[in-house]
C-alpha cells in the first residue's frame, strides 16, 4: 500500500506543503465521519466491493461516495484496488462495528457537530479564556448532553468505548491488588470498579456518583460478578466522601476540571482519608509529554478546554497541584499516555 500519507512520507514533503497537509485535518475528520456513520468498513466486511455497490447499500449517491472514498484511501483508512473495488485496511477493521476494540464511537464522537462547532469558537476561548462549547451553543456542554438526547447517546457510547480501552490498560500497568477497600470516586455505572475487582477477588468497592448516575451500577456490577463486593453511595465529589478506605480512585474526572475545582475534589479525598496515612490517591489520567512531541494528550487538553474549561496535566503541573491540595506524588508515571499517578497524603508541615 505504497502511497498512503503517513507520518513518514509526511516528513519527506516541503515544509510549507506539511503546513497545508496539518491544515487538511478538518477535511479529513469528516470524510472519516461519514463513512463511519454509513458503516461503509461493515459492508466490506465480507470483501472488496465496488463504489456503485457500495452506494447502493448505504443509500448515496456513487460519484460523490467514491470520491469521499479517494481521499480515505489516500489516508490508508481502505484500499483502492487496481480494478476500482475498495477493500478493508488493518486501519478500517477498527472502524467495524462488531470487533473487539471498534473505535466507529469515537470516530463518530471526534467528527461530530459537538467538536466540529466547539473548534470553530476556538477564538472565543482565546480571548476570553470561557468554553468554546457555550459560545456555540449558548449553554453548557453536560447540559447539551441532556437537551440533545442523540448527542447524549453518542457521546456516552464514545465514553464506554474509550473506558473500555483505557481500563485495560491501566489495570495492566499498576497493582490495585495492593489495596483490600477501592473508593472508585465518579466512576459512573461501576465499569473500572468492576473491571479491578474482577482481577482482584479479595478487594472490595463503593462505588461513589450522581444518584441518576449510579441507578444503573447494580446491573453492571451484578454482570461482571461483583455486585456482593460493591457498596453503592449516592454523591458527588464535591460533598464529604466515604471515610476509612485504603484507595481512592479519580479515573478521567480532574481533567474536566480548572484548578480550582480539581482542588475542591482532591480536598474532599484528602478530609476521607485524614487519619489513615498509609491510604493512597490513585489518579488514573492522561499525562502529558514532553514538548515538541507528539502525544494524544495534547489535543485531549484543547478538548478539555473549549468543551467546559478543563485540561489534561503534565508532571509539573500535577505535582503543583498535589502539592497544594495535601499530597505527594509518590511513584515515577511515564508522560504521554494513560498512567496512575499513586498519590499519599502529606502531614501539616511535611516537605514533599
């Protein structure tokens, strides 16, 4: 598949026609967005087909169907093969519906008017410094969740999906078994909580959220089999949190945050586990990397920001940010990826 615009052939093109290639996101982004909506990676699930079967069966036009299918190849996302017919790629079986690891929720989530207005306010945030989200809707974006029930759908399927995925890998890198009591603090319908618990049978959970929220929690966790080893507790945090536990996990609900309120909720964390020295934070985040390359997190953080005024943290900043809210930062995760960042509660006047 010699030919398909990647980060090597990218480097080999003139420096302004790399600048142009950057600016060609937004294009890009759509096109990936429309075959996704029109499952055009599960029609050739079964084998190459041609532009006018494949328009067809996703009821479009075939002119413009293969010309949107053009540029996907050009990108490598399907394979134009010398008789016309376009076939899957290893990039397009993630954008199946029905694989393990389908990424079409996020696609269809990343191509979505959500973003797609959000970015185009861009310049409101820049002065202003407020959410893009609000300029271009005229409210907030959880709140559009709710008004837009469709978007709402998506938007949580996108979350499942990316929860999924980053579950696995957190769980992989770190030792939960280590702790016997796991707060799992916003954890929603119990997922990671369920997904820790199913590796470690001699832990035990509450599971802490928005009543609406964690209505749904005794269906998960009944099906993941851990339902006998989970508290379910009504809350948020930024009310008092349960007492005495040994972890308290925040997994992806400080980056929705400014800094004041993150310390508002690692505030509550800290008031659950005064008296208990040896209990931990566990912050399960993107950390950002080094500058001047490239890592997902960068633009997750521009997410953060024009979405509802959050940002996604690199080291430095999370260890400020520990520092003030009572905390040490007490292992070495590794910027550019999804970590946890094990955290321990620090006396009056220790020096971190």
């Amino acid at each position: 598949m010699t030919g398909v615009v990647g980060p090597a052939m990218a480097a080999a093109l003139p420096p302004h026609v790399q600048l142009l290639l950057l600016t060609d996101g937004k294009r890009i982004s759509r096109v990936l967005h429309a075959v996704a909506e029109l499952r055009v990676a599960d029609e050739l699930a079964d084998g190459p087909l041609d532009v006018p079967e494949l328009a067809s069966r996703t009821g479009t036009r075939a002119d413009a169907l293969g010309r949107v299918l053009r540029v996907a190849a050009a990108f490598g996302v399907f394979f134009e093969q010398p008789d016309g017919r376009y076939a899957l790629t290893d990039m397009s079986q993630a954008l199946r519906s029905d694989v393990p690891g389908s990424q079409r929720d996020m696609v269809l989530y990343n191509g979505s008017g959500m973003l797609w207005r959000s970015y185009g306010e861009l310049m409101h945030t820049l002065r202003t410094g407020e959410p893009a989200f609000r300029a271009a809707y005229g409210h907030d974006f959880f709140e559009h969740l709710e008004r837009d029930p469709d978007d709402g759908a998506m938007f949580d399927r996108a979350m499942t999906r990316m929860s999924h995925a980053t579950s696995r890998m957190l769980i992989d890198s770190f030792d939960f078994g280590r702790f016997e009591r796991i707060a799992d603090i916003g954890g929603g319908h119990g997922f990671f909580l369920s997904e820790i618990l199913g590796e470690h049978p001699k832990s035990r959970g509450v599971l802490v959220d928005r009543p609406s929220v964690v209505a749904e929690a005794p269906e998960l966790l009944a099906g993941a089999g851990v339902a006998d080893r989970v508290e379910i507790v009504e809350g948020n945090f930024f009310e008092p949190l349960p007492t005495g536990w040994d972890a308290y996990v925040l997994k992806a609900v400080l980056h929705d945050w400014d800094d004041e309120r993150a310390l508002a909720i690692l505030g509550r964390v800290r008031e659950a586990l005064e008296g208990h020295p040896d209990g931990r934070l566990l912050i399960c985040e993107f950390l950002v990397g080094p500058a001047n390359r490239w890592d997902r997190g960068k633009l997750l953080d521009l997410d953060m920001l024009v979405r509802f005024g959050g940002r996604e943290r690199d080291p430095a900043q999370w260890r400020e940010l520990l520092d003030a809210a009572g905390f040490a930062l007490v292992n070495d995760p590794v910027p550019g990826r999804w970590a946890v960042l094990e955290c321990r509660p620090v006396s009056p006047g220790e020096h971190t």
